[in-house]
C-alpha cells in the first residue's frame, strides 16, 4: 500500500475525496476523510487480448524458427478471437473492444472469454460465477497424450 501526505486545498470545506477509475467501464466513490471505510471499493473490468507478439512488433525471440516468412505478419496485430458460430479460438487482427477478443483472468487462474459471457454494468460490482463463463481450452487431449497439436476452443470449466 502506498501513502501520501495531503493537504487540503480548501480547509474550510467538509473532508471528502473522490476516486475515479477512467476506462471503458469507470467506476467513481467519495470518501470521507474523517471515517475512511475498507469497504468502500472502486469496481473495473481489467480485459486483456491474447497477443501473437511477433505480428505486433516484427521482433522475434532469438532462437526460435519463424512460423511464416511472410512479411506482412510481422506487423498483423494478430490476437485470439471466438468464431460465434462453432465457438473454436482463431487469430484475427486486433479491433479495440471488439468483445469476441477479450479475455479476463479468473482467481483461479483460467482465462475467461468476455465475448460469451452476459454483458454487465460496470458501475456495480457484480460476483462473477467462474462456473457461468466459458474459459479457453484445448479441443481433445492428443496435445497431452502424443504431442500432436489439437485446436483451440471455448469450454464450461
């Protein structure tokens, strides 16, 4: 936790702060500085894309053989997106807030597809059911058993 000394610029008025997290789903509280409460929380959704990095920069890692040597899909901006329609997981290019590319990271550490779960408000905190969300998967089980490579796809948990 970090701290920081304050001092008010009207002193004469009463002693409240307002907190404001900016972002697509901004969330604001005011506090009291007399009886600040621990229950007094700021909610936001923290999506993230799940990146080809070598299409975003051209760079690649020293040591490891490039897929394609294509010129183009160096600067692609390729991220992982689910196809509506047979729920598998491909690579199409970035669009900003485009729900079918979202993802978010459970508690438990699963990688939950924004794109397949009930849109809510993100003015209020709302607990999340890991069990309601569709998480990212591997289609079977070769990948594990005989190291053949097995397509990517949404499941329940």
């Amino acid at each position: 936790m970090t701290s920081l000394d304050y001092a008010w610029d009207e002193p004469i008025l009463p002693p409240f702060i307002m907190l404001t997290v900016k972002g697509a789903g901004s969330s604001e509280i005011v506090c009291s500085m007399n009886d600040f409460q621990d229950s007094k929380q700021l909610y936001y959704e923290n999506f993230i894309y799940i990146a080809a990095t070598h299409t975003f920069s051209g760079l690649q890692e020293p040591g490891v053989r490039p897929v394609a040597s294509n010129k183009d899909a160096a600067y692609a901006e390729l991220v992982l997106d689910v196809s509506p329609k047979t729920q598998r997981v491909v690579l199409k290019k970035k669009e900003p807030g485009k729900r079918s590319q979202l993802w978010r990271m459970t508690g438990t550490g699963m990688l939950c597809h924004e794109g397949s779960s009930v849109p809510h408000n993100p003015h209020k905190p709302s607990p999340r059911s890991v069990d309601s969300c569709m998480i990212l998967d591997i289609a079977g089980l070769a990948a594990v058993t005989d190291n053949r490579y097995e397509p990517l796809m949404l499941r329940k948990p």
